[in-house]
C-alpha cells in the first residue's frame, strides 16, 4: 500500500473537485481519495500491484486537468 499525492493545475470550481474524486475512486486498487481544492491537490491510498500515481495522472489529464507533479509513499 501506498499515498499518492498529485499536485494539481488551477481547479477553477467545486464540481472539479466531485468529477476527478469520482474517476480516481473508480480505479480498481483506490482508497480513501481525498481532493484538497484550494491545495490543488488529490491524495489517495493505492495498492500499487493494481495502480500507480502514473495511470491516476492519466485519469485526470484524460478528464482535461493538469497534472504538475506525482509524488508517492509507502505506508508501512
């Protein structure tokens, strides 16, 4: 198990924070999404034999965000 942290492009308003918490969550190996709006941040626990902090990036580039920076921990 690890967090992944994502730093985020500006979010310009609430309902993108629902919409990529909402395509994070639906990754198979995600768990406890948390977005942080005025962080611009997304931070989630994943089991990396399923999914890593790249294909959640991808995720939310595909829903037309900007991802900045990627940043994942193991959690002991």
């Amino acid at each position: 198990m690890a967090k992944v942290i994502l730093q985020l492009g500006d979010l310009t308003c609430p309902s993108c924070m629902t919409k990529i918490r909402k395509a994070v969550e639906n990754q198979d190996g995600v768990s406890d999404v948390k977005v942080l709006f005025n962080a611009g941040k997304v931070k989630a626990n994943i089991d990396q034999a399923k999914v890593t902090g790249n294909d959640l990036s991808s995720v939310i580039t595909d829903l037309g965000y900007e991802v900045k920076k990627v940043k994942t921990k193991e959690l002991a």
